[in-house]
C-alpha cells in the first residue's frame, strides 16, 4: 500500500491536536526527527485566529529575546511587537502584518524545534 506524504503529515498534525472546553492549546509531541511543536486551531479558518498567531509566536520566538505573550487572542502591543521582531529576525518586510509569507515561516519556525531569533 502506498503512503503520500500528506496524508502521513494530516493524520500525524491530527493527531497532534488537543481540545479542551473548546479551546485548542499548543502541544508538544515527540517525533522520529526531533520535537514538534502544534498550534492547534478548531475549526480550521481561511485566516488564522489571532490566538493562533501569538501561539506560533510563542513557539519561534525565544522566551529569553522576547517574553512569552499572553494567548488571549487580543493583538495588542505585545502581540505587535513579538511579530515585528519576528518578521525582523526571518528577514521578512517588518510590517506587523500576517500575510502569506509571514504565516509560512510563522508555521515553520514554530514546527522546527528551534527559534528563529
């Protein structure tokens, strides 16, 4: 039987995913490459909850450069802040804005086990 690779990743992020009362919060999981990290979003959207958002900032972003944010799913001036400096350290446009790119690499450092800045 043959595997894709999508549907090895879908049901390895599904698996991956925890809810409580409703609320999806990060989870760490060990993997066979290493420790990878989820943001969960229930139900999935076409834009990314701000929660979401400062949730993968959380993850990329190291504690001891930047402080943890509060996922409140508020974007306040923390909030603003940690993604600059994000944008700033993935040598994307500095413009606060979640757009394709900025999610993209949000997404990536986020899974990669390590911290863009």
């Amino acid at each position: 039987m043959k595997t894709t690779m999508a549907a090895v990743i879908g049901s390895f992020v599904l698996s991956t995913l925890v809810v409580a009362a409703g609320n999806a919060t990060a989870v760490t999981r060990e993997a066979n490459t290493g420790t990878v990290q989820v943001c969960a979003d229930v139900p999935v959207r076409p834009q990314p909850s701000v929660r979401r958002i400062q949730c993968l900032l959380n993850l990329a972003v190291n504690p001891a450069t930047f402080p943890l944010i509060p996922e409140d799913g508020q974007s306040g001036p923390a909030t603003v802040a940690k993604l600059k400096l994000f944008q700033g350290c993935a040598g994307l446009p500095v413009d606060g804005r979640v757009g394709p790119r900025t999610l993209a690499e949000l997404e990536y450092w986020a899974n990669s086990g390590s911290y863009v800045c």
